[in-house]
C-alpha cells in the first residue's frame, strides 16, 4: 500500500498505524518465545510513538469524520440504488 506513488488514505494509514501498534504489544509481552530485550524495548518505543501520533487524530475531530466517511458514503451508494 506505501509502495506506490499515490498518498495514502487517513482511513488506511491509522488503521495500519493500529495493526502495527497491536503487534508491537504481542511482541513486547510475549512470554512463550525467547525474545531478545533490545527487541522488546524497541516495540515499546514503537507502541509510545504511535500512541504519541494518535493522540493527536484523537484531539482533531476531522480525523475521525475522516475516517468514516467512506463507509457513510457507501451506505448512501447502496441505499439510493435500492430506492
């Protein structure tokens, strides 16, 4: 998705912004496998970036209207082709 030449969407980047995030936390807590400190540190620092940037989508409504736009967009596509 970031390899093309196209900027992406709000809608993909904070959603990806939130998968990155969730495995960064799975990593960092993994009990079950042997994982290096240095790896671990380095996805909490990765979990407090993140968290840094959300907040500020968090502090700017637009982010959000932003965000579900598409979808609000799409149930007004579907509904006016059923009337």
């Amino acid at each position: 998705m970031f390899s093309t030449a196209q900027v992406p969407l709000i809608v993909d980047v904070i959603s990806t912004l939130e998968e990155l995030r969730e495995g960064m936390i799975a990593v960092r807590d993994d009990q079950e496998n042997d994982v290096a400190t240095v790896v671990r540190v380095a996805c909490q620092a990765g979990v407090m970036l993140i968290d840094k940037y959300s907040t500020f989508a968090q502090d700017c409504k637009i982010y959000i209207i932003a965000i579900g736009m598409p979808y609000i967009l799409f149930i007004f596509k579907v509904a006016h082709k059923q009337t």
